[in-house]
C-alpha cells in the first residue's frame, strides 16, 4: 500500500520499471501461470502480459482478472519487499470502463484499454481512481489499433495516457502484422508527446526476425508471447529478443 502523499512517486517509479519484453503468459501452459510467471522472472523478465478478449470486441475469449491473480506473486504495491514481476493487462474488450476497477483489485500494474472501444476515456479515468482508492500505482495505458489516425484518437491522447500500445496488426481481421507501419507510428507519437515520461509500447507480429527493425523505434517496452515461449529453447530466445532491445 501507498501512503496518499507517496503515490505521485510511486506511480514514477513504475513509469520508469517498465522497460524491456512483456512476456503474453497466455502463449504459455494456461495450466501453469504461476510456473510460467516465475520462469520470467527467472530468465531476469520483469513484466508478464495478459490479452484480455471478450469475443466480441475481438472473435477471440481469453481470460479474466481471475488469471491475473492466478499467477500469486507480489504486484508492485505490496510493499517494499515485492519482486513479482509486473502484471500488464491488455483488455481488448468492447466495454473496459466496466470491468477496469476488477483488474486494479487483481493485482493489474498496467491496464490499456482500446481508443476504439466504448468509453475508453472515462475507462482511462476509472484506472486512476481505482488504483488511487487502492492506495497503489496503476498505470492507464491506450492502445491503437492500425485502421485508428491518430486525429482520430486525439481527443483521447489528449487525456495523456501513462503509455500507448501501437498494435501492428488488428486482431479483428486477421491481416498480417505491418511492422514498418506501427514502427512509423510510434516514432509519430514520440516526436508529438507533450509528456516525456509518458512510454510507448509495442505489440504483434513479434519475433526475433522483426526484433531489430522494431528495437530500431525505441520502444520503451515491447510485447511477445509465442515468439518465446514456445521457441525450442524459450530462455535462449528470451535472452536474444532482451539483446536486441537493449541494443537498439
């Protein structure tokens, strides 16, 4: 928990955590969370993504806060002692203002909600309270999907999201990842920030083929699942994507 005068600087010391490879535990035995989550932190990981799809936002279903608290480690705010890695939800599901205040309580350090879904701004809002009425930092993240101008989502940039996940594919049409294009966004979106500490993440398509031209952008922190985990050697693998990144 985070004493009222201290979460300012909490919440900036989780800005500045997140960096490097969220690993999609989803791409992992679904039977093993915990397993998996602690193979991360193993490996030196420190952040462990959760796709979040409610089969109508996206045809695809996955999990719940349910499996965000599976995983049973320490989340950023449980004290000074906590090592679990950082739990990164990704909810790409058609209503999250409805349903964010249940991942803040799952033990959730990052929560994104889509630009296209309904009520992404008052969701944005809702993190924030939610994560202030916990007492523990929680950062609102805004993804976008590739089909999505950024005049488009200008009134919700405009809400400075602690982070933007630029997507490289849309998970709605099956099309393949562009990663020259997200890589191209996101270079837009750090020449625009208005606040240099908000983190710009990317997401889809990515493998250790695709990992240098996307470390070339920068990103701040990138998402991969099956690209790692389920690679023949998944340490080896984690190990050279972290390279790459680091070097880029």
């Amino acid at each position: 928990m985070v004493e009222p005068a201290g979460y300012d600087e909490a919440l900036k010391r989780l800005r500045q955590r997140v960096r490097g490879i969220s690993l999609g535990l989803f791409a992992a035995d679904l039977g093993q969370l915990r397993a998996a989550a602690e193979q991360v932190a193993a490996w030196g990981g420190d952040i462990v993504h959760f796709d979040i799809m409610d089969g109508v936002f996206v045809p695809q279903m996955t999990g719940g806060p349910g499996f965000v608290r599976a995983i049973g480690m320490p989340s950023s705010g449980e004290g000074a002692g906590a090592q679990g890695p950082l739990r990164d939800c990704h909810l790409m599901i058609r209503d999250p203002l409805s349903h964010v205040a249940s991942y803040v309580n799952a033990g959730a350090d990052i929560i994104t909600v889509h630009a296209e879904s309904e009520n992404a701004g008052r969701a944005l809002d809702a993190i924030r309270d939610a994560a202030r009425k916990a007492a523990r930092p929680v950062l609102a993240g805004l993804s976008l999907m590739p089909g999505t101008s950024l005049q488009q989502a200008e009134p919700l940039l405009a809400l400075n999201p602690d982070l933007i996940l630029v997507l490289s594919l849309d998970p709605r049409d099956g099309a393949a990842p562009d990663i020259p294009a997200a890589c191209a966004r996101l270079e837009e979106l750090r020449a625009r920030r208005k606040d240099a500490e908000q983190l710009l993440a990317f997401d889809g398509g990515v493998t250790l083929d695709s990992m240098p031209r996307i470390a070339a952008c920068k990103p701040d922190m990138v998402v991969s699942g099956s690209a790692v985990f389920k690679a023949d050697d998944p340490s080896a693998a984690y190990a050279e994507m972290a390279g790459m990144l680091s070097d880029g």
